[in-house]
C-alpha cells in the first residue's frame, strides 16, 4: 500500500471535513506543496490555485518570511491571553496598523480565529450597542439570499444559502433575508428608479415590516463571494448606507473575502464611497497562513463600549483573541502586501482577468461572466436569451469541474458558477492560462 493510499483510508476513517459527505470524498487529493499560485498534490501533479486556497492566500504559497515570522515570534511567545488586563506587542501594532488601512471612522479592533467567529462578534456587538444606547429592542438582523457568513449557529442563520440550513434547523431566531442585488437576474419592479435603489429599498421594506424599532443591523458583503461571485449595482450601496441612517441601523460590512487588496482596493465598500459601523474581516489578513480575524467598529461603537458601568461591560471573548503568532504573521503578511504594491497589482490583474474572461461569453453556454479585482465568476446557463438554468439532473457544474482538474486548474463550482480567486501574486501568463482552461472545460461538456 502507497503512503498516498495509506493516509487516504486513514482520511476516510478518522477525519470530518467540511460540507462532509462520503459521496464527495472518495478520491480526495492529498495537499503537500504551494509555491506562488500552484499547489502540488501528494503524486506529484502541479495545479493552478484558482481561488488562492480558500479566497484567502493573497500574497501566494511558499512565502518563508511568514513561517519566519510565526518562528521568531514563537521562540519568544507563542501565545498568551489578551483577556483586559493582558496584552502583547504584535496585537497592539497590529491594531494600530489596521487603523491605518481602515475606513476613517474605525480604528478599533478585537481579534478572533476566523470568518465565522468575526459574524458572531458583530452579531453581539450590535445588540451590546443598542442595548448600551437605551434601545434595547433593537435585536434582529437583515441579510441577503446568496450572502455568506459562516455556518456556526446565528452566522448560518444569516447566510443566504438554503442548503446550509435544513440538517440544523430550527435557526436562531431573529434573522430575515432579502433578495440580492445579482445584477444578472434581479428583476426590478419598481422601473422609476435604477436597478440597484430598488434592490437596495428592499431592505427598506424588511425594516419597516419588522418595525424599525426592532432591527439592530443589516449584514452584507461588499461582494457576495461564495454565493457566486456577484458585485452589486454601482449605486446599490449609497441607497443601503441612506436606509441604514434613517432606521438607525447599523451597517455591518462582511469583508473576510473581499478584504487586504482581494477587489483591488483595500476593502471593498472603498468602491461604493462608503463606510460600514462594523467590517469583519479575516482569510487575507494572514493570507491564510495562521487562524486570525475580527472585526474592526465604528469610534461611536467603541464609545459606547468604553462608557457603560463595569457591569454592564461588553462580556464578549475567544482563548485566541489577540494571538501574539497570529498577530506577528498578520503584521508579515500586511508588510508584504504593501511593499510588493498587491492591492494595485490586483485591480490591474482583476481588470485583465475580466476582460479575459468576457471572451469567453462567445460561448453558448456561458450567460454571464463578472467580477472585481481578482475575484471572477462565470455562469454557465442552458438559454442565453431567456438565462435559463441548466436542470440539476445535467450535472454541468461537476461535470465542469472534473474537466477543470484533468486540465491542471483546482476551483470552486457553486451551481453552475465556476468562481476565481486566483493569489494576488498570480502571474499574467497564468491567467492566461486559466482563461484557455476554463474555455476548453466548458465546451467540452456543453
């Protein structure tokens, strides 16, 4: 027996994965190496990292000063806890880094293990705000079909993906979704004003049904990443930023996809000229290196929290929040993301991967293709005149995908939606490269 072969069976006896089912584990691949935009399996093959690991491998695989960083942090401390009254250098400058980077009006932060974690602490801290405030009825949330924020318990209950749903329900109580913008197929009913303020009165129309006086936030990523890769409309947020003041409602911007540099800006409400009352973010802040997220709040959030009496202060905490190696590689991989000049990299790539990409709508069976910065979608539908679906019986969206992995390119399929997130560090020739792939994948199933 092959060691491959060996730790596969010991895989399959021994190990829970993610989304887990047997069906869709039976001949894993066995990771063992990255360098740049490649990752090599266990029997040698090399393929391109289309979505940089998870969405969150930025600055590419096999960066040695990110393992040197997490080494010389831990020979001196590998952890202790930022619980008040502790502290410790790299969360401390990595903090004020952040400060920098941020949106002007947020300039605090606390520190989680990842994305999921991120959802549930803004959850909390919306409601600790309102409460702080005097208003404490002020406790649901609003957000939006294809959105995604993590699948633990109130975090799933936001997420917009039915199937992550029915094996754990009920859901936690409190949580309403509205429509999402997907400028592919939102119909607008309400033809006097653009596409984007009537996807964006729609959650105008969820807070006056709730009761105003109810909703606490509503949570949305700048682009829904795992639900397809869709930007909105360019003036769906300014509308959204507007219901949000005049409800007071808090404005919750989910970037752990779509934050450090991935749309080509360092967070990506900077392209709507906006600002959220909380962003949570995570995946590229470490490039994926080492577990970190959190969530950064408003200076008037942060206000209420430091105001209230001890007893009613903000009893809200991770083991690793405030990691001191976490935080060192974060300070690491941020330096490298700034000197290497990434975040502009990625909007001059993300706009030649796009416009490379639109070749592809030559095709029949491609009905759209959109994204921003280097993060793509390509939907693949069975009538472009009426953008019908392909029936799920077709099976195009796995189909695609196996011809995808023969070719050397290793993705997400969501549906019929081939998504792309290639490292920000990828070069021009291996996106090239992509496109070819994709092209041929495609028609050889459709």
């Amino acid at each position: 027996m092959s060691i491959e072969t060996e730790l596969v069976q010991a895989d399959q006896e021994h190990l829970l994965h993610p989304l887990y089912h047997p069906s869709a584990h039976q001949e894993p691949k066995v990771w063992v190496e990255g360098r740049g935009a490649i990752v090599k399996d266990m029997s040698g093959r090399e393929f391109i990292d289309g979505l940089s690991g998870l969405w969150n491998v930025h600055v590419g695989h096999g960066r040695e000063e990110l393992a040197r960083a997490a080494y010389e942090q831990m020979k001196e401390l590998a952890f202790y806890s930022a619980y008040a009254g502790s502290t410790n250098p790299p969360a401390i400058r990595l903090a004020e880094k952040l400060a920098e980077l941020f949106y002007p009006s947020i300039n605090t932060f606390f520190f989680t293990s990842g994305g999921a974690e991120s959802t549930e602490t803004s959850f909390k801290t919306a409601r600790f705000y309102w409460k702080a405030v005097g208003k404490p009825e002020k406790w649901k949330f609003i957000s939006r079909m294809k959105g995604y924020h993590g699948v633990t318990m109130a975090a799933m209950a936001a997420t917009g993906l039915p199937a992550y749903w029915p094996m754990f329900e009920p859901r936690t109580p409190g949580f309403v979704h509205i429509e999402s913008p997907y400028p592919y197929r939102f119909v607008n009913k309400t033809p006097e004003v653009s596409d984007g303020v009537a996807a964006a009165n729609l959650l105008e129309e969820a807070i006056l049904r709730e009761g105003p006086e109810t909703v606490a936030g509503f949570i949305a990523e700048p682009v829904q990443g795992a639900g397809g890769v869709i930007p909105p409309q360019e003036d769906y947020f300014r509308r959204v930023r507007e219901i949000c003041d005049q409800y007071e409602v808090l404005l919750i911007a989910d970037e752990v996809i779509t934050g450090f540099g991935r749309t080509g800006r360092w967070f990506g409400l900077e392209h709507y000229g906006v600002e959220p009352d909380i962003a949570q973010f995570a995946k590229g802040i470490t490039s994926g290196y080492v577990p970190l997220g959190g969530i950064g709040v408003s200076d008037r959030i942060r206000d209420a929290i430091e105001r209230v009496p001890p007893e009613q202060r903000w009893m809200h905490a991770y083991t690793y929040s405030g990691h001191p190696t976490s935080c060192a590689v974060a300070l690491a991989n941020l330096a490298i993301i700034e000197r290497e000049g990434l975040v502009e990299r990625a909007a001059e790539v993300g706009a030649y991967m796009n416009r490379a990409l639109q070749e592809l709508e030559e095709l029949p069976s491609v009905g759209n293709v959109r994204g921003l910065g280097m993060m793509a979608a390509v939907e693949l539908v069975a009538d472009k005149a009426t953008r019908e679906a392909f029936p799920a019986s077709a099976n195009v969206g796995p189909r695609v995908q196996k011809e995808l992995i023969k070719r050397g390119l290793y993705t997400r399929i969501v549906g019929d939606t081939i998504c792309l997130a290639p490292p920000l560090v990828t070069p021009v020739e291996t996106i090239d490269r992509i496109v070819q792939i994709l092209g041929e994948s495609i028609a050889a199933v459709v």
